[in-house]
C-alpha cells in the first residue's frame, strides 16, 4: 500500500466509529460540543501517532509475550504527557473532558492499531496510519459535537449561530442525543458508500 493510502484510509475507508465501529465511549461522552470533540481528537491524534511510531521503532526488540503489555506501557506514557500538557496549557478543555484524556490507555483503537498495524510496519507507514486513523477520529467526533452543539444549544464552538426564536432540543447535549446524532451519520454514511 502506498504511503498516501496509508493516510488516507482513515479518512473514509477505516473511520474509527463509523467504518470499524471502535471507540464509542469517547464518540457518545465527549460529544457534547464541537470543541470537547476536537480536544478530544487531537489527543488522540497525538498518542496514536507517536506510540504508533515508537511501537513501530521496538517491534524487533520487544519479546511477542509481552508485546500488549509493552504496548500498554508506551501508550500510557504519551496520554500522560497529554494529560499534563492539557492540565497546565489548555485547562478548560481539560477540565471538560475530565477522565476520558486518562481512558485513552484503553481506547481500543490505539491499541488495536498498535497490534494490528505498528507492530508489523515501519516508522514512516505506521506514524501516517496512526495520522490518517487519528484525523479520522477527530474529524468524527467534532462533526458529531458539532451537530449535537448546534441542536443542543443553538451554538458551535461556543458562539450562537441560530436565531432569536430557536427553541433547542436539549435532549440532543444529552445521552440520547448522542445515539440519535451518531445512528444518523452512520445511516449517511452507509448511504453514501452504497451510492459509490
């Protein structure tokens, strides 16, 4: 495969929530607005690039028993460096996302992406997959915060955009509304692969 491919496949082929249906938890809680889902999506581009091109850099040293394990380990040290970076420069899209930058450890996509692709290609290849598959997520989940944001409450990335008499569908900054909104852009999206 190409290295432009291997960018691009996680830009439709190899969506995260949509096509490979990994990462709900963060997709359905983080979603409330667009901002929290780009804060969210930019993390994540950041651990799975570089635990991508770190697992890829070990993947003849470390020994196949422990290789999750290990995986486990470098992951963890990226999101705390995001965890901390957030905490001390970007506070308030740290305190929105709460415990989710800590549950990035387990986020089956980096692991999965980890095991599945880093581990068996070179630096270059795996830093562009997890590039590719981490600006797929991100564009995911800020396309469903934005449209959430947008019913919710009338507003996207904070400024109102709708007018005076709008009467927003609270339901949709809710649990509810974050199945409802992600059922529907998967039903898009299956619509448009069918049309291709």
């Amino acid at each position: 495969m190409s290295l432009s491919k291997e960018f691009t496949k996680g830009l439709w082929n190899e969506l995260p929530p949509f096509r490979l249906v990994l990462g709900l938890c963060p997709v359905l809680a983080v979603t409330k607005s667009a901002e929290t889902g780009l804060g969210m999506g930019l993390a994540v581009i950041f651990v799975l690039t570089c635990s991508n091109m770190l697992v890829s850099s070990l993947r003849n040293v470390i020994p196949r028993k422990v290789r999750i394990a290990s995986f486990i380990v470098i992951i963890a040290t990226f999101v705390v460096i995001v965890e901390l970076t957030a905490q001390a420069y970007f506070y308030p899209i740290y305190e929105k996302l709460g415990i989710f930058i800590p549950l990035i450890v387990v986020n089956c996509i980096i692991l999965g992406r980890a095991e599945a692709f880093a581990s068996r290609n070179g630096v270059i290849p795996s830093a562009l997959d997890g590039l590719g598959i981490g600006t797929g997520f991100t564009l995911s989940l800020t396309v469903l915060g934005g449209i959430r944001e947008i019913l919710g409450n009338g507003t996207i990335f904070g400024a109102e955009i709708m007018w005076s008499s709008f009467r927003p569908f609270t339901f949709m900054v809710e649990a509810p509304g974050a199945f409802l909104s992600l059922g529907l852009l998967l039903g898009i999206m299956n619509a448009c692969s069918k049309s291709n």
